[in-house]
C-alpha cells in the first residue's frame, strides 16, 4: 500500500479488490460493496500554492469555466449560491443564488446556459451567462450529481436513484437504469455516446445518447469517481481509491487499456482538449498534475495548490487552469 493512504482508503481498497477478484466488482451484492470513493482530507499546506489566489465564498467546490465569456463559475455552500468570476482578470463580479448547491457543474454549450445539478433539491437548474439569471430548475432523480450534454439533451445522473435522467427544454423526457450510484459523466464520440461511472459498483457504462441502449460496461478500478473525453473514443476515469488514472477505449468496444499512476487521492479531473492536457488534482497532497491526454497519458509536473483541491476546471481559449480550495473558500488560478 502506498504511503500516504489513509486507513479508511486502506480498508475500501481491500474490500473492492476482494469484490472485484472474486467474479468482477459488478457480480457482488450492493451491501458487499465498500461505500463510494470520497476525496481524502488534505492536510495543511506545506508550500503557497502556485499562480494566483482569490477568496470566493464558503466551500467551493464545482466549478466550470466558460471559454466564450470568460466566466468561472463555482459553486458555493451555506447559503447556496453560484460565484461568478471574471476568470481573465481574476476578480468575483456577483454571486446569485441557486435551488442548492452542486459538486460539479458543466456548460450546455460556450456561452452557456450553465448546469447545475442541485444535489439535496432534485432538480437541474439552467443558469444564463454571464448574469446568472435562472431559466429553469427540471425535477429529475435523487439526489443529482454531474450533467452532461449530449444529442441534443441533457444528461444527469441520479446518484442515490441509480439512474440518468435525459431532460430537454425544461423537462424530463427519459430516464435509463444504471449500475450503483452514479457519479462522473462524460460525453464521447462526438456527443453519441454518454459514460457513466458507478462509483459504489465501480464501473464504467457507455450507454447510446440517441437510444439509451447500453452499449458497453466494464470493470474501473477499485474506487473510481469521476471521468472525461477527448470528444472521441478515448475516456479518462480517476479511481480516487486506487491512486491511479484509468485510459478506456470505446472502439471497438469498451475497454480499459492503460493505467497510470497518480499517488494521492486523485478526486477532480479536467480536460483541455485544444492542448491535449489532462488537470487532475490530488487531495492528500494538495497537488495538481498536469498529464498528456492521449493515447499513452503521462504525467509532465506537479504544482503546488489550495487547500483542499476537490475540483478543477480549465479555459480552453487560453488555457488557465482554475482549482477550487474547499478549506479557506479560495479559487486558485494557474497559467501553464
């Protein structure tokens, strides 16, 4: 085990390890299951954090930064509101409220509307940019965790329904059944296809984003959180648990091809898909890992971040990297 890893972790490895060895993690029983990765608790910094600093608001946490106006928006708690953040020049404009806060928020499209999926509220709220005004909050399932758009529609999964909601125009006009607690979504393939992580059944789903047929399942690790896409048919997971970052391929069928190795506790994940670069934060260490995101993904360096560096979020016009830190209510702003 790998120095650094915390009794808790310790403990989930095992057990999922055991799972998985005795037939595949999807084989056992919902009550056999160790419960869901969770970012580990950081410690205090040891080092400033590189690039810039900005104080936001109480607890951080999702966040998405919008390369046509320029926008980072992050999510807050207590009360639950949404900061709106001029992220070229680095300072807050406002903060509106929202039904509840969200661990991860996504873009419909450059420009917005933004996403966000109200955890405790049940519903998904489309949010205007830059103002922040609120166009809608759809009903959906329990308790949603991350959206994604995809053909023409919106995709939310239902951590404690265990299924993804498909919303268009303001309401719920599908919902598929998927393995247990949905966590990260990704869209690949163009928008085709929808990937779904299971992060109590600890695997990866790649369902069609037109017929809602599952058209692919495999095995992700021994403690799996969140994922992104190249856009094509490359999938990049985080197995928070297993201290690694897993490759699949969709093409010709869903497959986990590479593994890399990413001592401590890598929680949020970002792509940048116009310098095919790979953010990826790492919770026990307070680090940030900057990784090719290829075929053959390697690390290039780590820096020194926020406390607390549960997500991350990049612009790909010009290619700041934005980290949330959870502990002092901070954005933390890189240029590569």
């Amino acid at each position: 085990m790998l120095a650094g890893v915390s009794a808790r972790r310790a403990v989930a490895v095992a057990v999922a390890a055991v799972a998985c060895a005795a037939g595949g993690c999807g084989s056992a029983a919902p009550e056999e299951l160790p419960l869901a990765a969770e970012p580990e608790r950081s410690p205090p910094l040891r080092e400033p954090p590189a690039g810039r600093v900005i104080r936001v608001g109480r607890a951080p946490e999702g966040v998405v930064a919008d390369p046509r106006t320029g926008i980072v928006a992050v999510a807050l708690r207590t009360p639950d509101r949404l900061a709106l953040v001029d992220g070229r020049r680095g300072r807050l404009l406002r903060t509106v409220a929202v039904p509840e806060s969200a661990r991860h928020l996504a873009l419909v499209r450059p420009g917005g509307p933004l996403l966000v999926p109200a955890e405790r509220a049940g519903v998904l709220a489309e949010v205007a940019l830059p103002r922040g005004r609120l166009l809608a909050a759809t009903p959906v399932g329990a308790y949603p965790h991350d959206a994604v758009p995809a053909a023409g529609r919106v995709f939310v999964g239902d951590e404690h329904g265990d299924t993804v909601s498909v919303v268009r125009g303001g309401r719920r006009v599908g919902r598929v059944r998927v393995a247990l607690q949905p966590g990260g979504l990704a869209a690949a393939e163009r928008g085709t296809r929808v990937a779904v992580v299971a992060v109590r059944e600890r695997v990866l789903e790649l369902f069609d984003a037109r017929t809602l047929r599952r058209v692919g399942r495999a095995s992700a690790g021994v403690g799996p959180t969140h994922a992104v896409s190249d856009g094509g048919t490359l999938l990049f997971v985080v197995d928070t648990d297993g201290d690694g970052l897993l490759l699949f391929r969709t093409r010709p069928r869903l497959e986990l091809v590479r593994r890399v190795a990413l001592p401590g506790a890598p929680y949020g994940i970002a792509i940048d898909r116009v310098r095919r670069r790979l953010w990826v934060t790492l919770t026990a260490r307070n680090r940030l890992v900057e990784v090719t995101a290829n075929g053959r993904p390697r690390p290039l360096r780590e820096l020194p971040t926020v406390r607390q560096p549960d997500t991350v979020a990049v612009d790909e016009r010009t290619g700041r990297v934005f980290v949330t830190g959870r502990v002092a209510g901070t954005l933390q702003l890189v240029d590569p």
